[in-house]
C-alpha cells in the first residue's frame, strides 16, 4: 500500500521535472556582457568644486545652487553658504595660517568666545557649530548700532544687508567691519587670499539673520 503512494507521487513529479528540462534549457550567461571595465566610476564632486572655483571671479552670475542642496535665504542657508566659502565644509581642516575647522575660526577669536582648546574645537563639529552662532551674536550686538544706521543704503553699488555686514564681520571683525561702512567703502580690509570685505558684503547679502540675536557675552558652550 505505502509503495503505491509513494508511486502515485514520485512519478508525476518526475515527469514534470522531464518536462521542464526539456521546455527551459540551461543557458550559460555571458558575464563579459555586464562587465564595467573600461568604464570611470571613481564619481566625485571635486571636479565640480574645482570647475566651480576657477569660473567664480569670470561669472558673477554663478551659483554653487546648481551643484549643492538650494537652502535657501535662512540662517542655515547663510551659515552653510559662508562655511563653504570658508573651507569647502570642512570640520576638520587648517589653513597655512592657523585658521580652523569649518568656519575657518583664529585661536585668539576662539577665546574671546570661552574655547581654549582649538585640538578639542577641532574635532567637534558640535562646538564648532556653536562657536559660529556666538560670534554671530556677539558680532551682531558690536554692530547693533551700525546695522541700524546703514541697512539699505549702497556703497559703492553694493546694497548693504544684516548677512552681509554678518559675514563681513566674520572675515575681518567687526571693527574693520565698523571702519568699511563708517568711510563708505574707503577702508575695505582684506585677508590673505584677498577676499575683501566689500565682497563678502555682496555675496552673503539678503539673506534672513533674524535668528540671530545680539549677545554681548555670547559663549560657545557644550
């Protein structure tokens, strides 16, 4: 009885299997088809950022919207923008002369800020974040009163905003900031690579820095 069971299924099964060999023949795939030799995958941005760099003083009209998330006129659009000026977005890089991390801070400024440790800021993307909204405060109620007075106006056919006097500030202090808008344009500082701050006033212009809010004892802090 068990041996007629077993018949009833093993031979139709076998059958099938007979039929679906003959029906579907084992095809051998030629890998050489979907090979990649030849091709270049080794994709980076840093042909796009060198490209960038090198049409950025030919083309006025160029913006990094076209190769980087559009964030727009915010503070964090105004922050994220000005790091990539400073050094590519780069936490943890140092320029030829000292100058760290992602907001390109000196360590003098640093410990106007309460960071006396710059191996330490170095290597907190944390810090370094809160460190740039300090100097941000403390720079905003340094310029209160010129901010006040000169929002709006030219200089130089350059319109004068809150993030462009923010941004100039960050890249000369807000006493030479003082001095550039105070001689309308007759004293325009800049640093070592000759970034100026007339051109910083015109690059980070318009954007929204409210949330920044004026601190005379602005402290990075953990």
């Amino acid at each position: 009885m068990l041996k007629k069971i077993t018949n009833y299924f093993v031979i139709p099964f076998a059958i099938c299997v007979i039929l679906m060999t003959a029906l579907f023949p084992k095809t051998t795939v030629d890998m050489t088809n979907f090979s990649t030799e030849g091709l270049e995958l080794n994709y980076t941005v840093s042909e796009d950022i060198a490209l960038l760099s090198a049409a950025e003083g030919t083309n006025p009209t160029l913006t990094y919207d076209k190769y980087f998330p559009y964030l727009g006129k915010s503070y964090l659009g105004f922050k994220e923008a000005l790091a990539f000026k400073e050094s590519r977005g780069n936490y943890f890089t140092v320029n030829d002369f000292g100058y760290l991390g992602k907001y390109q801070f000196g360590a003098e400024t640093l410990k106007l800020l309460g960071v006396y440790n710059p191996q330490f800021f170095l290597y907190t993307p944390e810090l370094q974040e809160k460190a740039f909204l300090a100097n941000s405060e403390r720079n905003k109620w340094i310029l209160r009163k010129d901010i006040a007075r000169f929002v709006g106006k030219e200089i130089h056919g350059i319109t004068i905003t809150e993030s462009g006097i923010l941004a100039a500030a960050h890249l000369a202090g807000p006493g030479s900031v003082k001095k550039f808008l105070r001689s309308f344009g007759g004293y325009n500082f800049s640093d070592a690579y000759g970034s100026s701050i007339s051109h910083y006033m015109k690059r980070f212009s318009g954007y929204d820095t409210s949330f920044i809010k004026p601190n005379r004892k602005a402290k990075a802090v953990l």
